[in-house]
C-alpha cells in the first residue's frame, strides 16, 4: 500500500493517537549485551531512525508506551512448548531464548536514545502480542486512543501479534515502515510486512507519520 494512502486514513480515521514502541530495549539492540540480537549495523540504524521520529513526536505531543518484554525465570518462558523446541534446535536463532530478559539482567533496559520523561511503560510483556497479560489495552482505552503507531522488532512476531491483537479490537492500526526491522532477517521481515498490510493495518513512512499527526492535532489525549 502506498505511504500517502496510509496517511489519508490516517487523517480519516485516527483523532487521538498514540505511539507504542515495542522492545527496544537493550536485550535486542545493544551488541554488549543482547541475548536475542538483531545485527549490531542494523541495530544501530533501526535505533538512530526510531529515535529521531521518536523526538519528533514529542514535540507534538503524542504519547508514547513502551512495551518491554521481562520474565521473572526461566519457567516462564519456557512453559511456551515452541519456544523450548527452539531453544534446543540446532542453529535456532533463539537458541539463547531462555536467558532472555530475565529479571535483573540488563537486557531490560530501554535503549537509552529512545526514552524521555512522560513516556509510559509496560513492563510486563512475556509473549509475542503484547496485549496479553498487561495492561496495554487498559491505558489506550482510558485515555480514549483510536489509532496506534507502532514500531520495533520484531515484524515477524512481536510486531505482527500485536498489530493482529490490536486490529481485531478495532483500533486503527499503522506500522512505521522505518520503524521495524527483524533479528530473522530481510525476508521475513518483509513476508511480515506484507501480511500486515494486505489484513492487519497500514505501513506507513516516518515523513507522512508526522505530517498526518500535525493535520489531526496531536496531543489531544491525556
């Protein structure tokens, strides 16, 4: 779908957004520490874009929620059947999957770039839709938020879970094309995008991001 498509919708649809980031936090994105890496040139780059939109957005006002992935043991994470099987696969690029942001560990931490007083946080994601078991839909509900601007990694899974959990609540769903990227490679990242944009919502660019929240006011929420 076009970008400028997007960004009419956008317009149409969406009269009180907000932005929800989703694991960027240091256990993807940081090189020294990450568990469930993305490639530290593509980490870099992914983290430079998101936060110059990011800064962007906060100047117009937009509210931000960051939703970060956290398990208290081993167990938990485990307890999901794939998962295990992953993490003894051969060659699985989630090999290390029960050692991920676990309590304590700093893989939980916000890339620093991308954080700024205000923004809200949801620290107990423990699954791919980051609906589940948090208060996510509580937040964007009482504040009456319509349209969703989502970004960070992975489009194949975090990002595309939670774009479907969102959609089939009716929120208006818009994926920052600029804004996500895969540790599973280009081309899932892009099957990924294209199953989000053929049924799940819309990618949209950073450029016509901003300009669809300047023509609806952003910041009206709170």
């Amino acid at each position: 779908m076009r970008s400028n498509d997007a960004r009419e919708a956008f317009s149409r649809l969406v009269r009180n957004p907000a932005i929800v980031t989703i694991d960027l936090h240091r256990g993807h994105l940081d090189p020294e520490v990450a568990t469930l890496p993305l490639p530290a040139d593509r980490s870099a780059a992914l983290v430079e874009r998101c936060r110059v939109f990011l800064d962007a957005a906060r100047e117009l006002d937009v509210p931000i929620v960051h939703v970060i992935t956290a398990y208290r043991d081993r167990a938990e994470i485990l307890s999901n059947p794939y998962w295990a099987f992953q993490a003894q696969r051969p060659g699985s690029k989630r090999t290390n999957i029960a050692e991920h942001n676990l309590e304590g560990l700093p893989g939980l931490e916000m890339m620093p770039q991308l954080v700024a007083d205000g923004d809200v946080y949801v620290t107990t994601k423990k699954r791919y839709d980051c609906f589940i078991g948090t208060d996510l839909e509580f937040i964007l509900r009482s504040r009456g938020h319509d349209g969703l601007i989502v970004l960070g990694v992975n489009t194949n899974s975090c990002i595309l879970a939670t774009a479907v959990a969102a959609a089939v609540r009716d929120f208006a769903v818009f994926v920052l094309d600029e804004g996500v990227d895969s540790m599973m490679g280009a081309e899932l990242d892009d099957a990924a995008r294209r199953v989000l944009d053929a049924s799940f919502g819309w990618l949209i660019g950073a450029d016509d991001t901003l300009e669809a929240l300047r023509a609806v006011g952003a910041g009206v929420a709170s």
